[in-house]
C-alpha cells in the first residue's frame, strides 16, 4: 500500500517541529530534508560516514576511511539483528560503543592498521565530540516506507519519530511503526540502531523502547512523558500532552541523548526470549535525577541532610530506578560501594537476578552476600 503524501497542516505541524527543535542544539541540515529532495537510509549512511570519520579523526591520522574500510564496518553494521544487540554494541567500554576489527588498506600510512572505531559517546552529552542532527521524510528499502523524523546522534539513527494528524490515534503510529517492521526495515542494517520510537500528534506524544521483534511490539509500552513540578507548565507527573512542552523538556539536549544513553537499561535476562533492552519512565527518571541532585551537592559540600527516600507503588519499576540509582552512585559520584537492602530473603535472590541482569553490559560489579554482617568486610 503506497503511502500517501502529508497534508498542509501536516507539513506545517513538521516544520513548526523543526524550528522549536533548532533551538535546543538539533540541526536540521538541508541536505537531510526529505521535503527538498529525495533523501534515502543511504543518505543517512554517507552522513554518519562523516561523523565516524570526525569521531575518530585521532585513530585515522586524518585520513578518511576508504571505500573498502567503509564497508567493513558496514559488513558489521549489517550483522545487528535488532535493537537490543544494537543497545549492547552502544553500550560497549562504558557507554562509547565500539566498533572493532576493522583493517585498513595497505599503504604506507602511519599507524596501527587495524581499527576499533568509536560509534557512540554516552558521556558526551551537549557537548564534546556529539552532534545532534535532524533527517525528514526519509525513505527507507522498500518504495513505499518513509520515515517522518529520524534523530542522528553523532549520525546513528537511535530516535525515529512518526507525526500524525490530531485526529488520528497514536496507535495507528504504533502499528505503523510494526508494518515498518515487519518488512524487515529496522532489522539487519543501519536501521536497527534506533533505541526509541515516538508516535506524535500536537495534542498528545508517546514513547517506546524499539522491541526486539516484530512479536514484542505491544501497544502496554507506550509511555507518556510528564511533568517534573519544577515548572509552571504542569504539576509533578501530570501528562504531558503539548507537542512544544514535549520538545521544550523531553526531545530537547541533553535529555533526548540521555534517554538514549544514561536511562537505558539492557536486560540480560536468563532466557533469551525476556532479553532486551527498557527505556525508562518519567517518574524513574526524576527519582534519578533528584538523588543525582543531591549526591552532587554532597561531594561540593552543599547538602547536610542524612539521605532520602523514593516513593514508588508495586510494580512501577522500583528495581531499575534502585539499580540505575547504584549503578549512578558507583560510576559517576565517586561512592566505591552501594548497598542495597531488601526485607525477605524472596526479595534477595530476585533482586540479585535483576541486578545481575542489568549489570552484564554496564561495567558494574553485583556482588551478594548470605549475612548483614558481611557488608562490614565491603
């Protein structure tokens, strides 16, 4: 089924969306504009050529990677089944995603001749080597799929956003994005990078970590982003709806990288059928940040309180938001050991499955222990 051409106000509900975009650090380049020219996933594909050349300008002495380099790193490019093999491969050397064995032409250059090329940088967030650019109307292998916004960070596709009319549903984007899907558009080539899919309209806006399989795709992930309270725009978890509050807060830099980097979680499950990879929900996210907050003002000497506590109901997520809170704690605050407790020993060896899960690929260390008294040899 051929897909139709946007209407008017589509058009300029896509534009309008652009230029709010600009104003938080997203470019939106010409030659990536699908409304001005024909623009394809091989368009997208020569543009983070560049952006694999400036990251790693150091490692090629400054020269660019040949047609032949290039393609071996496409060879493994195309081998990524899917976007949780995608978030590991992101994830690889603390967060830096790495790209390795590729061999360089023989030639009397200088220098190592065989590469690890650096793909991602979780870290560099608003700053550093990191560039945010913005592709539209882009088409993807098959004649009749066209991708409405695709958002490159340092040039991977990791963001895809599908607009809608206001008076078409979000599931309707949802299953657009399946259809996509299941004709193999995000499976086994540069496609399958992208991390998160976003269904929008201007009067309501959904996110979901993009599924495994064609199977995973379920219509009980869509999340709303919300409120944080800190503004006058909406009160603390209340649903945020505006298409302009969603940029302002949500797709703006640095919160669009972190959700991509910082507040992903791959979940390493024991059975290969419950692995993938989560993003996560606003209210985890603000837990996060606010004891972030504080640790911070711990270190600089600026907090004098005894500690906190975070408020979640059952089954909301509280043992990502308590292993993210660890794993923040372990690598970015400068704490050697967090420890955490559980009342009941069946809350142990669950917590400890998950943990251990969460843990394969971010460099952190879960460790146990069977008595209280052990921390104190921690």
């Amino acid at each position: 089924m051929a897909r139709r051409e946007k209407s008017y106000s589509e058009r300029l509900f896509q534009e309008k969306f652009v230029k709010r975009m600009e104003q938080y650090k997203w470019e939106a380049p010409e030659e990536l504009n699908g409304n001005k020219r024909r623009v394809t996933v091989d368009d997208l594909i020569n543009n983070w050529r560049q952006e694999l050349n400036r990251l790693n300008a150091d490692k090629l002495d400054g020269v660019p990677l040949t047609d032949n380099e290039f393609k071996q790193v496409m060879t493994r490019v195309n081998q990524i089944s899917n976007s949780f093999e995608a978030a590991k491969l992101l994830s690889a050397e603390a967060g830096k995603g790495k790209i390795d064995g590729i061999i360089r032409d023989v030639s009397d250059r200088p220098g190592n001749h065989k590469l690890t090329l650096t793909i991602f940088k979780k870290e560099e967030v608003s700053g550093g080597d990191s560039s945010y650019k913005i592709a539209r109307e882009v088409w993807g292998h098959s004649k009749d799929h066209r991708f409405d916004i695709v958002l490159l960070i340092n040039g991977l596709p990791l963001i895809n956003i599908e607009q809608k009319r206001s008076d078409q549903s979000m599931e309707e984007a949802f299953y657009q994005f399946q259809r996509y899907y299941a004709k193999n558009e995000f499976v086994n080539n540069f496609m399958a990078f992208s991390q998160m899919m976003i269904v929008m309209s201007e009067v309501n806006t959904q996110y979901f970590a993009t599924p495994k399989s064609v199977d995973a795709f379920n219509p009980s992930f869509l999340f709303n982003w919300s409120y944080d309270g800190k503004t006058a725009y909406g009160k603390c978890n209340e649903k945020m709806t505006s298409w302009e509050d969603i940029v302002d807060n949500f797709l703006m830099i640095p919160m669009a990288h972190q959700m991509v980097g910082d507040f992903v979680i791959i979940d390493n499950a024991k059975l290969a059928e419950e692995q993938r990879h989560m993003l996560m929900r606003p209210y985890q996210v603000f837990a996060l940040q606010a004891i972030r907050g504080v640790a911070i003002d711990k270190a600089n000497g600026k907090y004098k309180g005894n500690g906190g506590y975070i408020w979640h109901t059952t089954g909301s997520g509280k043992t990502v938001t308590a292993f993210k809170t660890a794993q923040f704690l372990s690598t970015q605050s400068g704490y050697d050991k967090v420890i955490f407790l559980v009342d009941r020993k069946e809350l142990d060896a669950r917590t400890i499955d998950r943990f251990k899960a969460f843990a394969m690929y971010e460099g952190v260390n879960v460790d146990e222990t069977q008595y209280s008294g052990d921390i104190k040899n921690f």
